[in-house]
C-alpha cells in the first residue's frame, strides 16, 4: 500500500525569523503517526530549521542542479543538500518547467542524479489549461512521466513519488474536483502497472497538487488513488496546513 504523505512547498516565501516560528508552531501539533510529513523551504533555512523541528517531519529541497559538482555558479547539488539534512527533492515543478525552461532532458538529467546518489524526489506532472479544455490531458500527463522518468527501472522506479499538479490550478485558487483527480491519478496508477507490475504500483505515492487547502482537502483525500498533496499557500499557515495534515 502506498504511504500517505502531506509535503508543504513553501516556494520563496518566509525569512529564517518566519520559517523557524511556523516549525515551532508545527511543533505543538499532534499528528498521526501513519502520515509521513515533509516540508520543502528555502534551500537556504534547511539546517537551521532542521535544528528547531522537534517531531518526525522531514526537509526536502524545492531544487536541486542536474550536475553534481563543478563550475555551475549559482547552483546546488545532491551532495550539498544532502549534507544540511534535505531527505528528498522535487523535480519538474510546472514553475520550474515555465519559468526557468526545464525541459524533458533536464529533468531526466535529475531524475538519474537523484537515483545514482540514492536521493528520494516527488516528481511533478501536470497539464496546462489549454490541454484540460482540448481533452489531451491523459496524453499530455503520461508523455511527461514517459519523458523523464519511466526510464527507470522497477528498482529505481520505488524510490520515486508522483505529484500530479494541474497547472491551470496551481496558485489560481481553482482545484480540480475530487472526480478530475482521482480519474488522473487512477490512469497514473495503471500507467505504472503496465510498466512495473501491480505490487510496484501500488506502492508508489502519487499526491495531489493545485489549491488543496484546508476546506478541500478532505474530499481530495478521500479519493482511493489520491495517496495525499503536495501543498502550496496552505503550508505557510500553521493551522491550516494541520488541517491537512488532520484531514486522514
């Protein structure tokens, strides 16, 4: 059975000050043991913040360089990430696809980085709107995982979460319904049957990401191939990413 997850990206928001009063105030709550809970902050706050967490929440990092080390200024490895306390990256996060041109090739590029150095990522797929209206969105969603990540192997594969994120609703404060994703999800999970086999399948998490928040997320949860969110606005708020995370 896939494990349930809540991942909070919080992109680039918050100073130190701000971030490390949100874990303290993350730090009260009660959560259940069974939901595994990451927080994706700036890159920046990893090891501080790492210091302040008091419960079984992890850190992941928002990005990661397709290199592993070199002349590539301006730019973050695995190693160096790993070395702060970051347990999983994301990679082809639609914002990095859009405005920093990340293409199928890169992407790719990190998904072999982070299976050669034995680095646990959500991989993020999803279609614009143009798609959703046109009807292309299942050709669209299974040509980016088939670009960039359905390369690996049923090994590498099991390392690997899936983010589906609906671009036309991601920071616009629409969701897809519950049936929308659920019928996406569904089709990522037999995408991964045909290709690895059942027990595979199943046991890969594929989250929900595009405006889940507090009032949402219990219907978006309830969907049996909805393994939980990767959560946008929401995980800046205390109490509303509880909620969330509360919503299981």
């Amino acid at each position: 059975m896939a494990q349930k997850i809540i991942a909070g990206n919080w992109k680039m928001n918050l100073d130190i000050d701000q971030s490390v009063k949100l874990i303290r105030e993350l730090n009260t709550e009660k959560f259940d043991s069974d939901v595994r809970i990451i927080l994706f902050p700036p890159s920046l706050f990893i090891d501080r913040i790492s210091k302040v967490i008091e419960s079984s929440i992890q850190l992941g990092v928002q990005n990661f360089s397709n290199n592993y080390n070199g002349a590539y200024t301006g730019e973050i490895s695995i190693n160096q990430v790993k070395s702060v306390g970051a347990k999983i990256g994301l990679i082809g996060h639609s914002e990095r696809r859009s405005y920093y041109n990340e293409g199928d090739d890169i992407l790719r590029y990190k998904v072999n980085q982070a299976v050669k150095h034995n680095f646990e990522f959500i991989f993020c797929c999803g279609e614009p709107l143009s798609v959703r209206e046109s009807g292309d969105e299942f050709v669209f969603v299974k040509n980016q995982l088939q670009d960039s990540l359905f390369h690996l192997n049923v090994e590498q594969i099991q390392n690997s979460i899936i983010a589906y994120e609906p671009i036309w609703a991601i920071g616009t404060g629409k969701t897809a319904s519950s049936s929308q994703a659920e019928e996406m999800h569904k089709n990522i999970r037999l995408w991964l049957k045909e290709l690895y086999g059942p027990k595979v399948a199943n046991s890969i998490s594929i989250l929900y990401g595009g405006s889940c928040n507090a009032s949402n997320s219990k219907e978006l949860l309830a969907c049996p191939n909805v393994d939980g969110a990767l959560v946008g606005g929401a995980s800046l708020n205390a109490d509303d990413f509880s909620k969330i995370v509360q919503s299981y």
